[in-house]
C-alpha cells in the first residue's frame, strides 16, 4: 500500500510513483529559474506566467505526435479571463481548449490548455498565442495617453 493514501478504511487514493520520476535532461531556464518546461513551449509559458495570478505548473509538448498541454494554477477565479482569452480561436486564431481536474485524492483543482493540432502545427500555434498575450501585457503596461493635470 505504499503508494495509495487511504480516505477512509473503505476508500484508497492511487498517488505517484515517487520513486519512479526522474528529472529532466533539457531543463530551460527562465527567469534564471531552471523548469522542466519543453522547450517548444516556453515562449507560452513564460507568457502565461507575466499573467497576475497565474502560475504553471508542467508541460508536455506531446512528443512531436500529440497535443501539447500546460497545467496551471490560477490564485483566484478572476485572475482567469485575461489569459482565457487568448486561446479562444477568435482572439488569436488558435483554439486550445481549456479544461479542469482535479487528482485521485479530490485535494486540488488543477487547469490545463491543450492545443488541438500537434507537431510543428501544435508548436507555431503556441508561439502565436505567446505573441498575442505578450503584445496584450506589454499595451497594459503602458501609461495611458492623456491629458497632463496641471
């Protein structure tokens, strides 16, 4: 019962395999934080994460055959229409779904983006959607035009 953590004396939980997960071999570095982020999709993730309360969790670029995914956590239900935006087709062009999980133990709710294309296809979509997002925070970011007071 090593791996299985128990709810009551009639309900398990399967947990992981601890002792089986190995680090990554091509960390990337970002914000001279080494992640175990796949590389094809950093430009997304770095994005992702300039978002107020927004907070990545993993990535699988799906190995060039399957649709990559991101995990994340937001801190609070409306830190999550300004990134949501993004990849909905008719804001970026790109559509990847957005959906919601939680683990085998009901402890945590954790949300994931997925593209719906893979390989290249899947790679320069993230890339796009990074673009768009980065372009949106650095318009936030400036000062509004106006008149001066005084």
């Amino acid at each position: 019962m090593k791996h299985f953590t128990v709810f009551s004396e009639t309900r398990f939980a399967r947990t992981m395999f601890v002792d089986q997960i190995t680090p990554r071999e091509d960390p990337v570095e970002i914000d001279g934080v080494i992640n175990g982020v796949d590389k094809e999709l950093v430009n997304l993730v770095k994005a992702m994460n300039k978002f107020p309360g927004i907070r990545t969790i993993e990535s699988c670029a799906g190995h060039g055959n399957k649709p990559p995914a991101i995990w994340f956590q937001p801190d609070s239900i409306e830190d999550l229409p300004a990134l949501l935006y993004w990849f909905d087709r008719c804001h970026s062009g790109c559509y990847w779904p957005v959906r919601i999980y939680t683990d085998c133990s009901a402890d945590h709710v954790t949300w994931m983006v997925k593209a719906r294309v893979d390989g290249e296809e899947a790679y320069q979509e993230a890339d796009k959607i990074a673009e768009y997002m980065e372009r949106y925070i650095d318009e936030q970011s400036q000062p509004e035009e106006g008149c001066a007071i005084g």
